[in-house]
C-alpha cells in the first residue's frame, strides 16, 4: 500500500511476533535509549533471550541481532501469531492506566506529526539495525484525540475479553495485552482514525528510521509501515517528565560564572531546596549542579535571548524552556556545541543528572518538563523542539510483540 500525504492516519493490522516462553516479565525490556549497559547487563542475567539482545546488539554487531532473531524463531523462543490484527495493549500501576491500539502506522502521512529534532547518530544506528533484522523490535508511542470507535473498541476489549499476555514486570507495571483480528472491526477502527492526527510522543529517532527505510525502497511493501502504539490522549492523558542534560566539559564554577551575565543566578546550600525552586519558577528556569552548592538561573536576559533565536521560529518556540537551553545558553553563554558527545542526556532523574556531572567534573542542566499544550502547539504549526526536549510516558514496554517483515 502506497502511503501519501493524503492518506490519514493509517493503522493496519500485522502478523505479530511473540516470545512463547514460561518467564515474559523476563525476556521484556524498557525501550533501548532508557537501557544503559548496566542495565542491559541485569536485564540479560534475568533471561538469556531477553529482548536486549536484539534492540542493543552493540556497534557492528547488527548481524548478530539478525541471526539472534531468526534463530529464536526457529527454536520457538518466538512464534507468529496465525491471523494479522490489531492489539489492544494495556499498562496500569500505582495511579495510572493506559490503553492502546498497537499496528502498523503509515509511514509518510502528514497525519504523523513529529514535534522533536532528531541527532544523526540514533538514525544511523536503529537504520543499521532495521535494515539487518528486517523488522520493528519496538513500537513508537504515538497520542490522537480520539473518543470515536477506536477508543470505545479498545476499552470494550480490554474489559470484555481475556488477555493473550498478562504479566507484571519488575517496576511493578501489570501490563496486558489482546489481538483484534475481526475484518469488521479492524475496518471500523480505520474509518474512524481516517481524518485524524497523531503527535509522536515518544520514538523520534525511529520514525525517521521508517522514513528513512521507506526511501530504500522504492516500489510498496512493509517498510511502508511502522510498529506503533497509539492512544488517545482525551482518555488517558499521557504523563510528561522532562530530559536533563549533563555537559562532562564545563564545570559548575564556571558555568555560574557565565551564566551570571545571562539572567538571575540564585545560589542554595541543598539540591532539594534548588529543585523546589525550580518547580515553582515562572518562565525559563534551569538548575545548574555538580561540585559545589547548586545555583538556579531565571529569568534569561531577554534581550540576549532574542538576538540568539533564529528568526523563522515561533514566539512559542523560542519561549520553551530547551529552546533557551539550546540556543541561546549552551552556544552564547557557555559556548558548547549541542551535540551527543558534548552535551549527555538523563531521563526524568534530577539526582541521577547530578551525580552524573559530579563523576565527570562537568555541570548538571536540571529542567521543567515542558507543558503539553506548547508542545501540541508547536507540532501543530509544523515547528520541532530541539532534541531531547520531552519524555512522554508511561512508555510501551518492548518484547511484548514485535514486528517481521516477511511475515506482513
């Protein structure tokens, strides 16, 4: 099927791939940028086939990830589901539920809409990776307003139906999950999300790699589509957790230095009452950490700040907190390239970002999460944060299907 800007949103049913072994809470994993090789170390000492080794096979070893795969399949590690469909997909824990539809979404549809920058490096890697497997190992996590038959089909499921898989994994998630193979309804679910949008919440870098594979080839074919989690913003309101950063080469001292001739710099004697600060903060705000007491940084000269955007952008845009951060704090004021090497990222944990920067002499970054609405804003105006601006969660967890080629 030949996906154009004008064909809507598109979520087609697929063949699914899944473990068929006794421990699934073992062979699952969080998604591959949130698994550090610590943790891909623990995760592997849990299950030998945990689902790790394929989606982090290491630098030139996409070919092992490849074999891995295909022999699973034939030792029945991993099965494929008999009928193509579409799965309801659940998560809840202390606080939350989300439910969801897992397909396949058309690739190339202006009805995607990426709100973040994407790094050559990610591309590179997870391109390598798809083109070695032939497969989608993990879906993108993608929200829509809905409240049409897809949301009442995926709540009807979910609470009319047993499960395929219903298992609890280790952070305490219960996560369930059934197949939709009714010609019927899977056509009804895609007359109703034909006219809508979808916001990527979360897998930037791996829609671009379906992009990007999708440009391989030229003829139609599964690289067309993309393995994909969607759900519907209107009923499960996703959560959004921001995205430290850690600058290994610039230590705290001197990235206070500087920043004193950019805004207002408060100094405190604990971490805890610097992140009470910057929670209560009004406009941009940054916790600056590392060696030494930790300083707060408001109200960014606006002068400066504006000199810095680049003209093109909204008001918006330039207002979030990570396009201060990125244009006009790390280039102007700190002159450091934002780039994978010079500037590391740490997700959600502020005490993490710190030790992070204590261990490498550098300064931690500690940050609001952006608001939700001035992201949808912006992605609706065809603008992109910078990279690495927002965390959407809760996240699909990965191993509980996944996607083959030559089985769609």
């Amino acid at each position: 099927m030949e996906i154009s800007e004008r064909a809507g949103l598109v979520l087609r049913p697929f063949r699914g791939v899944r473990y068929a072994v006794d421990d699934l809470a073992a062979v699952t994993s969080p998604p591959y940028d949130l698994v550090s090789p610590d943790d891909a170390r623990e995760l592997l000492g849990r299950h030998p086939n945990n689902v790790v080794r394929l989606i982090l096979p290491g630098i030139s070893h996409y070919g092992e990830a490849r074999d891995e795969l295909l022999e699973w399949l034939d030792t029945g590690v991993l099965t494929v589901d008999d009928l193509p469909g579409l799965y309801v997909y659940e998560q809840s824990g202390v606080g939350f539920l989300q439910r969801g539809l897992i397909g396949a979404v058309g690739v190339g549809s202006r009805s995607v809409l990426p709100h973040e920058n994407v790094m050559p490096g990610p591309v590179a890697d997870r391109l390598a990776l798809m083109r070695a497997t032939q497969a989608n190992l993990e879906p993108i996590f993608l929200v829509y307003e809905g409240g049409g038959t897809a949301s009442r089909l995926v709540d009807d499921v979910a609470t009319q139906h047993f499960p395929l898989v219903d298992v609890r994994t280790r952070d305490g998630v219960h996560h369930r999950l059934w197949a939709v193979t009714d010609p019927v309804e899977i056509a009804a679910v895609a007359e109703d999300l034909r006219d809508r949008q979808a916001l990527i919440a979360d897998g930037h870098h791996r829609y671009a790699t379906y992009e990007a594979l999708r440009k391989d080839h030229p003829g139609p074919g599964p690289w067309d589509h993309g393995l994909a989690y969607l759900v519907d913003s209107t009923a499960y309101p996703p959560e959004l957790k921001p995205i430290h950063r850690v600058i290994p080469g610039l230590s705290l001292e001197e990235a206070v230095t500087r920043a004193k001739g950019a805004g207002q710099v408060h100094e405190f004697t604990s971490l805890e009452d610097a992140l009470a600060g910057l929670a209560t903060a009004s406009g941009p705000a940054f916790v600056l950490a590392g060696e030494g007491p930790p300083h707060l940084l408001t109200d960014p000269d606006p002068l400066q700040v504006n000199h810095a955007m680049p003209a093109e952008h909204s008001a918006r845009w330039k207002s979030l907190d990570t396009s201060v951060l990125t244009m006009f704090l790390l280039p102007k004021v700190w002159g450091i390239d934002d780039t994978e090497q010079t500037v590391l990222v740490v997700h959600h944990d502020a005490q993490a970002a710190v030790r992070l920067a204590r261990g490498m002499g550098g300064t931690a970054v500690v940050l609001n999460p952006l608001a939700t609405d001035d992201v949808l804003e912006v992605a609706a105006h065809g603008e992109r944060v910078p990279r690495k601006s927002t965390s959407f969660g809760p996240k699909p967890r990965t191993g509980l299907v996944l996607r083959m080629f030559a089985t769609d």
